[in-house]
C-alpha cells in the first residue's frame, strides 16, 4: 500500500494587501526541519494533493483539452487536466520569502487548504 | 488517508541494443485509454513511487547535497534527495516512441521496476 501525508496545507491570505498572485505554504511542525536552506532558493517544485477531486474523478482516463469541448478528448497523461487516478498537483513556483514556517510563493495553482505533499528544488 | 496506486511500471531492457540512457514504461491496461494522444509529445513529466526506500528513509529531513559530506546538511525540501516523507520522485523525459501501452522514454532516473505514479504533459 502506498500511502503519503501532508507535510504542509495552503493558506490563502485572510487579510492586508499582498501580490494577488502570492500564497502561504505552512509547513507542519514535525516537518520543520526539512526547510533548512530552503531560503537561498529561487524557484521550488510543489505537489500537492488535489483535495476537491472525488473518487469519480479518479476513474476519468480521458477529457478535453484546457476543457474546451469544441477539441478532442484526450488521456490524461496526454494533458495537465487536474483529472488523473492519482490526484497529485505539480507547480514550480517562485519563493518570494520564508517566514519561519510559512514560505510566500508565487504562482501555486492550487485552492486554499490543499495538502502539500512535498516541496523540491526546482 | 490519501493512497496513491500504480498506473504502470518501469520496465529496463532486457535483450537488444538501445540507446542507453531510455527505459520502456508499460502502463497496465485499464488505464491505457489515458495514453490517447501522447504520442504527439515531446516531454513529459514522471511522477513515481521511490519503492526502495525504507519507512526510516521517510523520517529523513537533512541530508548532504547531492550525498557529499564535505557540505553542510540542508533541508530535503531544500533539495533533490530522494529522501523525503512522500517519496516521491519527479524526472523530465524526453517521449523517443510509443508502441501501444509501452513508452519509451529517455532520461528518466528511476530504478527498474519502479511504480509509476502519473504522466502529465511537459
């Protein structure tokens, strides 16, 4: 059985002005010590677990491009469709900044709460 | 619980001659009608399972760049290092050919009989 976990969640800014591009990853404790260093980096691999995908949407092999229906269906490993049986986001984003815990980045396309599976040096 | 499964495996070669650097990957059948259309790419993303590790390689959270003790442990999301709590690895390939549920691939860093996780357009 192959099981992972959280190492970390997404949260979206609650308040103030910010880069409207910029969200906060909040690494779990236990995890911490993974981050040491990880603020000379410039761009970092996050993946995440698509959390709002359901079981059914596991099972789709194939969709339409960008979800244009006018194109053909294609599979999924063919596309970068959120639709794939293991739900595993990938971005590469931009660290803006490591606040303790909390990495700033910039250009995670992912929804607020996300579980973050990993992060690696891009 | 987030479980992740295999969706195929890779599979070295056993007998011929082949560039050196590509491995097949055979993606089992009931998720072949994900490959439609891959064919026409050119890069993809492997996302697979690092099986030979252990669950005390998962608790692992500095090591030494690129394994040289002569530097200074970092954090492993401040790195590479196949040691992670969700080991999961990520290559860029190169897509040298499709015949039927089989890819070859060039350039991916992954053991032979490794599980494979997901294929997302590059």
């Amino acid at each position: 059985m192959m099981q992972v976990y959280p190492i970390g969640i997404v949260r979206y800014w609650t308040e103030g002005k910010h880069t409207k591009n910029t969200v906060q990853i909040e690494i779990y404790d236990q995890f911490s010590a993974g981050l040491k260093g990880i603020e000379n980096a410039d761009s970092l691999w996050i993946l995440f677990w698509m959390h709002k995908l359901s079981e059914a949407d596991r099972k789709v092999l194939q969709a339409h491009p960008r979800g244009d229906v006018t194109k053909e269906k294609r599979g999924v490993f063919a596309l970068r469709s959120p639709m794939r049986p293991n739900p595993i986001g990938l971005t590469k984003v931009k660290l803006v900044e490591r606040k303790g815990d909390v990495l700033i980045v910039e250009g995670l396309d992912a929804f607020d709460e996300t579980p973050v599976l990993d992060i690696k040096l891009a």
